[in-house]
C-alpha cells in the first residue's frame, strides 16, 4: 500500500505541475494534452484508495491496548471481519524468540509464561527491526527473555 501510495501522489502531483499546451514534442507533431489530466487523475484515484485502505482497514498489525495494558495482534481482517487475533497482557509473557533465516525473512514468535507459543503472532504484526520492538516491550516488562537464535 506504501507503494501505492508514493505511485499515486507521484502521478498526481506530475499532473498538477505540467501545463498541457507544453506536453508536445518540439516540432509540435507529437502531442497529447490529454495525458497529463488522465496522469493527475489516475495519480488521484491510486492515492486516495492507498491512502483510505491503510487508514481503514489494515489486515493486520498490534498494538498495547491503553485501557487493559494487553498486547493485541490481528491478522488476515477483511472489512468488518475480525480476523485472527490474540491479546495477552504483558506479566504473562515469558520470551519473544526471533529465529533468522537466510534466504527468507526472519520468523518471530511469542510465547507465554508455561512455554506455549501463541497463535497467529508472528512477524507480520510487528513493525521491522523486529529486535527493537522486542527490545521496547522487554525494557517495559524486564521479566520478557528476549531470544535471537542465529
């Protein structure tokens, strides 16, 4: 979507600050005015939509809960759909465990306090550099072993 969006406001703003009339080749035989309306307007449409997608509906991510203090993570929402989701508060986490891989992207998963692993944690619901938001959530909570296997 970030993509989209920096494509989107790219066209657009290409569109609002070519003149039309000046779009043509310098013999004047290749000429077409109509591009740069159709540019900014296309540049609109991808921009907002972009835009209203992350704004509205983002399929998955987490957050701490102000009210309750719990970690809460979503993934696979689609409109009003919920999803898969889990929330836990942070005294009953026991470690966060970052496994590297080489050829792909790193896996990360959460565990509570009895050693079991909680579903549908993972990479994707936490923002990259994962060991820096572990490393936030283990200087709130000291109790949370933070572990990075190679």
């Amino acid at each position: 979507m970030w993509l989209l969006l920096v494509f989107g406001v790219a066209f657009f703003w290409a569109g609002s600050t070519i003149d039309p009339e000046t779009n043509c080749s310098e013999d004047g035989r290749e000429c077409a005015p109509w591009l740069v309306p159709l540019a900014r307007a296309l540049g609109a449409v991808v921009a907002l939509g972009a835009g209203l997608n992350m704004f509205a509906n983002p399929n998955r991510g987490s957050f701490v809960d102000a009210a309750t203090g719990d970690l809460v993570w979503w993934q696979g929402r689609v409109g009003t759909t919920g999803g898969d989701a889990g929330r836990i508060h942070p005294s009953r986490i026991g470690s966060i465990r970052i496994v590297r891989q080489d050829e792909s992207d790193d896996e990360v998963h959460l565990y509570d306090l009895d050693g079991n692993r909680l579903f549908w944690f993972d990479e994707n619901v936490i923002p990259w550099p994962y060991e820096r938001w572990a490393g936030k959530l283990a200087a709130a909570w000291p109790h949370i072993a933070v572990e990075v296997q190679e």
